[in-house]
C-alpha cells in the first residue's frame, strides 16, 4: 500500500517536472498559432496568391497548463497508438517523428506546429470555410491551428525509443459544420468576454463590466 502511494507520488513529481517544454518553447509555440491567426484576422493570409479575407471573431490563443498536463499525459507512458480525448470537449494534434540527435523537446514541437500550419500552403483553404471533411482534405491540424474559436491551448513532448511525440490539446475543439471564422471586418464580432486588440486583430480574452 505505502509503495503505491510512493509510486503515484513519484509519478505525479515525474509528469509536473518533466513537462519539458520551456517557458520560452511555449511562448514560441503560442506565437506561432497568434501570428497565424493575426495574419488571417488581418485578411493576409496568402496561399499561393489566395489572399484570405478578414476575421470578424479570431481569438487570441493562450497557454493552459491543464492542458498541456493531459496532451502529456496522452503520451508520457508512451503507449502503441496516442489516445485521443473526447472530440466534442477537447481537440488534439498529434505528431510523431524519428528522433533527431540532441533536438530538444522545444524544437521538436516548433516543428511540429510549422508541419501542421504547411497544410494551408500546401492544399489550400477547406472547402466553403468550413469545418466538414478536414481529414480527407489533409487540413485537420491546420484548421484546429486556425478555428476563430479555440483560445486555449497546450502541448506535451515525449521521446519513445527513436522516435519523439508531441501532442497538443485545443479548446473549443473543431466544430461540425461550424465557419473557420467569420468573414467581414476585423474584429467587428468579437465574442462575449473579448475585445479587440487593434495591433493584432485577435479577440483577447477580458472580463468586462455586464
Ligand atoms: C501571394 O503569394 C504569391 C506566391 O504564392 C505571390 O506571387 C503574391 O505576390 C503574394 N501576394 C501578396 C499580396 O503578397
Ligand atoms: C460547399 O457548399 C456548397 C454550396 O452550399 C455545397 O453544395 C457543398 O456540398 C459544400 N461542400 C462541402 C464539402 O461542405
């Protein structure tokens, strides 16, 4: 009985202080999905000259530390096939490499997110904007990147033998038949909660007076 709960002890010390990305990882990997939905928000956004238009509602995305627990948690026993969570609360991207030499979990999961956002470069924009048949477009993680909705995210990085998972959780996860965004000015229809911020063209997160 006292080893088991030595043991879960010892795990619990093992998944908070080897959640392995570093401060400055994290900020990158954020960074990476803002800027994305900055330049989309902004109308920018150019796939081989198809200049998407603006955002009515793009949130800005924020780390979450339960979340990147659990995207952990998926992976840190390193299990044959990476669970998902359930699709209708969490959303998750999952990618699995060979290990590279002495990279680091940080630049395994800056990779990892420059993949995912390739597929916009590289088969276009989803069909009619919207969120339907992703997989089968090759556009599920760069549409989980860019879904106006998701303002929340967090990552996890495990090496297994010679090869390295990561796994990143979003909320609000994809949305059947939901827009990726809304078309029209930007930041003409932030959500409740949220209010513009102008250098961006995201919608931050603040709790204003009712
Ligand atoms: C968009 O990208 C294409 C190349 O893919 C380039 O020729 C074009 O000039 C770009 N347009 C803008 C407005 O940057
Ligand atoms: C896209 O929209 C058109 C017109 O509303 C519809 O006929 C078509 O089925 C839609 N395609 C997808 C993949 O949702």
């Amino acid at each position: 009985m006292k080893t088991f709960v030595l043991l879960g002890f010892l795990c619990i010390i093992f998944i908070d202080t080897h959640a392995q990305l570093t401060d400055a990882g994290k900020t990158a990997i954020v960074n990476a999905h803002n800027k994305l939905r900055s330049t989309l928000a902004q109308g920018k956004y150019n796939i081989s000259g198809d200049i998407r238009r603006a955002a009515t509602n793009m949130k800005m995305i924020g780390w979450n530390d339960d979340l990147a627990r659990d995207a952990y948690r998926s992976i840190y026993q390193c299990p044959a096939n990476i669970g998902r969570p359930n699709p209708a609360e969490t959303g998750a991207n999952i990618r699995v490499v060979d290990a590279v030499g002495t990279q680091g979990p940080d630049e395994y999961a800056k990779e990892a997110v420059a993949f995912w956002e390739k597929q916009f470069q590289d088969k276009g924009w989803p069909v009619n904007n919207t969120v339907a048949n992703l997989a089968a477009q090759g556009l599920a993680e760069a549409t989980q990147m860019a879904f106006s909705l998701t303002g929340a995210m967090g990552c996890g990085v495990q090496k297994c033998g010679s090869k390295v998972a990561t796994v990143c959780y979003y909320k609000f996860p994809l949305k059947n038949d939901y827009l990726i965004y809304e078309m029209g000015t930007v930041c003409s229809s932030c959500p409740d909660f949220h209010v513009c911020n102008q250098p961006t063209g995201l919608c931050t997160y603040q709790q204003v007076g009712k």
